[in-house]
C-alpha cells in the first residue's frame, strides 16, 4: 500500500495580466498568461486517522483556512470519503506576493491525494474542487503549468502557449498586499491592460529581448499605490544590470525581472538582498504540480 507521497508545488508569475470592469458577481474579467517557475513549495501527505496540517514555518492562518487543507476537505467531500492524511507543507513561496503560492499548494494536494487513493489524472473531481478553491488552481493542476493563456475570471484555460526559457530574479519588500485590497485600489483607479499580442508573437518566437519587453500587469498601479516600497523597488529592480523588463507578480507585493542570463539574474538576486528584499533568482518552468516521491508502506 502506498504510504505517503511528497509534491513539488511551484510559484507562477503573470507575464500578462490584464484585469478588466468588475462583473455582476464580484469578480473582474482577466485575461492573463501564467508562467510556472522553479522556486516552490513541498508537500508530504502520508496516510493518518484524521486530517491535519503543519506548516514550516507558520503562517499566521488557522489550519483550516489555509487553501491546502481545504483542498483536501473538499476532495474528500466529493468523493465520500474520510480523509485520513497528515499534510506537512514546506514553505518556500513568500505569502502575500501575488505568486500563486496558495493556490498551488492547493493543486499540489488534489494531486498528490489522486495519486494516494487511485485517481486518474484527469478525474473530474478534481477539477470541479480546484475550480472552486479558486482562479489559478486549474493552471498548477488540470492545466498542466507552463505557460498559458487564461480568461473568464482567470480560471478558464484558453490556450497553452510555448514556454521559453527564462531567467529570472523576484524580489519583495517585507509588506505583503491582499488580493482583495488591490483589486479594490484597482477599481478606484482602474487602468486600462496592455494588448497581450507582443507577448504572444515573442512567446512564438522564443525570443527572450521581445518577451521581456512585452511583459505588463495593469494591476501594478494598484499594488504601487497600497504599499510605496513595492513602486521603489521596482524602479530600482528596472534599473538593474542585465535586467531586460520587469513587472509586479500578480497583485503583489513581490515583483519579477526577466534577466540577460542566469549570472546577471543571480547578481540581481543578490543585489536585492542588500537592500532587504526577499529575493531570489529562478527560471521558468515547462509543467505544474509534480507528485515527486511515493512511499511503500513497510
């Protein structure tokens, strides 16, 4: 019997992000093309007699609210089942950054419980739960990460585009920004996106200059305007050696460069650092969740 499996959830950032009016049920339309990229985070989920979660380190978020543990509540619900796992979540993406972190933990879950109770990869199941977990789930899970094209609420895969390769430096300032706060700042000061066609024909082209210069977040207004040290930094971060275009993730507060190579992405890295921002130098990422590991029960 299979005892326990380990998952790489990663991070993602939005080499396009155009938010737009906000509908009749309080969400905005979005039209965004989501990267995966390889900081993440780990999960081992092992058979238990009741569901729990630890995290490491601790968020500052009751067990049951966080997005990983409700994943499993609501997979179990589905299916009738008692769900019986111990989830133990390693922390590598910053809360409050706008990289997705949440969200794939969530994926991370779904698949790695598809993999612990015999589910298909492509059980319907799991794509009703992720879609109601919330808008980037579907893309770490049933999307299969990379790079794609998402719209409706950001929830409704259009179209895989081709991924190419990326260095990148992210980098944040110790203030985090709630989603729900930017998009409020945002419908304040609404700001019109950027046509999304550049970034298509680059991607197309595997050209690293033109992706770099046509990545855009209409959202970075909103994000500048709640917490200033993110407007700083990204003045600064553009300004960096090797930097070809940079833009905040998602929402924010973290922000992401696209860089000349992986030196110039590691000097920025470090750069950033010592000025007190988390930082950190990545690539991008051609898949979503991985179940990485699966252990035998002895």
């Amino acid at each position: 019997m299979v005892a326990g499996v380990r998952v790489f959830a990663p991070a993602k950032v939005n080499l396009h992000l155009g938010v737009g009016a906000r509908r009749a049920d309080g969400y905005h339309d979005v039209d965004t093309v989501l990267q995966s990229i390889n900081l993440g985070d780990e999960i081992e989920i092992s058979r238990a007699s009741d569901l729990s979660l630890t995290c490491e380190p601790p968020l500052d978020l009751p067990a049951q609210d966080n997005l990983a543990f409700r994943a499993a509540r609501e997979l179990s619900r589905d299916l009738g089942r008692t769900p019986d796992v111990a989830i133990r979540l390693l922390k590598r993406i910053p809360a409050g950054a706008g990289l997705g972190g949440g969200s794939s933990d969530a994926a991370g879950v779904l698949a790695g419980l598809a993999s612990l109770w015999g589910l298909s990869a492509d059980d319907p199941c799991l794509a009703r739960v992720a879609a109601r977990l919330g808008a980037d789930v579907a893309f770490f899970l049933g999307a299969g990460g990379g790079t794609a094209l998402f719209s409706g609420r950001g929830d409704l895969l259009v179209r895989a585009l081709p991924t190419v390769p990326l260095d990148l430096v992210l980098a944040k300032p110790t203030a985090s920004i709630e989603t729900r706060r930017a998009y409020a700042a945002f419908d304040v000061h609404p700001v019109a996106p950027s046509d999304p066609a550049p970034l298509f024909e680059a991607l197309g082209e595997g050209n690293l200059e033109r992706v770099a210069s046509a990545v855009s977040n209409n959202m970075e207004q909103a994000a500048c305007s709640l917490v200033p040290e993110v407007a700083d930094a990204l003045a600064w971060v553009k300004r960096l050696p090797g930097v070809l275009g940079a833009t905040v993730a998602g929402s924010g507060s973290a922000m992401f460069a696209v860089c000349t190579d992986a030196a110039a992405a590691r000097d920025a890295a470090a750069a950033a650092s010592g000025r007190a921002l988390w930082s950190m130098a990545t690539t991008s990422r051609d898949r979503g969740v991985t179940v990485e590991g699966i252990g035998e029960a002895g």
